[in-house]
C-alpha cells in the first residue's frame, strides 16, 4: 500500500465515521451519550482536518473549486 492510498484510506473512513455519529446525534434521546458522541465527533472532525491537509500539502487530494458567485445565487433562490 502506498502512502497515498492509505492517507486516502483514512481520509474516507474519518468521513463516513463522522456520518455514522451525526446519525447517533440525531437519534440520541440520552443527554450525557448525546454530549459524549459531540465530543467525539469533534475530535474526529479536528483529526480529519489534520490529515485532510496533509494530503492536500502532497498533492493525495485536490479539493474542488470554490463556487462562482452564479452557482452560490442560484443555490440561494433554491432554498430562499
């Protein structure tokens, strides 16, 4: 396995672990386990940030162009 696929790798099982605990979130009826799943969720979020700039810095992820100011109007009158 190469770096790249194993920064990738870790990159896509952060990002569908967040999922996973935002669904938890939503879900939970019990305040102290809701609170620890936000903790939690957090620090993944943090630890994704981290790698997910590592990657970019090598060139393993190229994130996609900003939206033009066309594109950010029309999805504005969609939901306005």
């Amino acid at each position: 396995m190469t770096e790249k696929i194993g920064v990738n790798d870790v990159l896509s099982t952060l990002n569908s672990t967040i999922t996973l605990i935002n669904y938890a979130i939503q879900q939970s009826n019990n305040k102290n386990f809701r609170d620890t799943l936000i903790t939690s969720r957090n620090s993944l979020e943090n630890y994704q940030w981290q790698i997910y700039l590592i990657a970019k810095d090598k060139g393993y992820y190229v994130p996609a162009a900003p939206a033009g100011a066309a594109d950010i109007e029309q999805v504005k009158n969609a939901i306005g």
